[in-house]
C-alpha cells in the first residue's frame, strides 16, 4: 500500500520511501519517493517533495520536484516553486511560485477535469 499520514495525524521530520505516499493529515519536512505522492483536500505539507508523480488536492508548501507528471486539482495549492515532466491544473488549483516544465501542460475547466 505505501505510506500514509492519517488524517487529523501530524508528523514532522524526513520521509523517504520506495512506495507511494498518502499525505490525509499535516506533515512538515523533507518527503522523497520513487513513486507518487498523493495529497488529499484538507491535507498540509510543509517542505519540499521529490516524487515520481504528485496528486495535489490539499496544500503544499514547499519546493516540489516531480520527475514525470504534477497534477493540481480544484481547491489544491502548491506555494514554491515547481519543476515537473507534465503538469496539469484543474481550474481552481493555484502555482503560487515559479513553474518549469519539460513536456506538455495541460489546463482544463473543472467540469472537464471531474468527468474522470
């Protein structure tokens, strides 16, 4: 399955894993992986992230490096800076840093984006 911060669960510190990771709670610190990070409405990350893949639903604060594919979602935030593969935002996720990216972005409408 992966790791996971539980909602309502705070933990600070240095996160590195092989497997996915599920933020549904806070986490404050370093997370790294080689698969995808998921963070779900509600939750707060503090602290950059090195991933494969991102699934942003809740808030990042931090620097986010994402070898393959950034995905902002409505109500996601990511505050820092962002370098990604391909990133794609759904309307009503916010990049409140400075964007790089190595493919294709993609933006869509929100009633295009909840069709999957």
């Amino acid at each position: 399955m992966g790791t996971r911060i539980d909602k309502g669960a705070f933990a600070k510190g240095q996160l590195k894993s092989k497997e996915d990771i599920l933020i549904e709670g806070r986490f404050e610190g370093e997370i790294e992986t080689t698969e995808k990070v998921t963070v779900i409405k509600g939750a707060y990350v503090k602290g950059p992230v090195k991933c494969k893949e991102i699934e942003i639903m809740g808030i990042v604060e931090g620097n986010v490096f994402a070898d393959e594919c950034a995905k902002v979602f409505a109500f996601g935030k990511i505050q820092g800076d962002l370098k990604t593969g391909h990133l794609f935002v759904e309307d009503g996720g916010i990049l409140a840093g400075k964007i790089e990216t190595e493919g294709r972005s993609k933006i869509v409408p929100e009633e295009e984006g909840k069709k999957k």
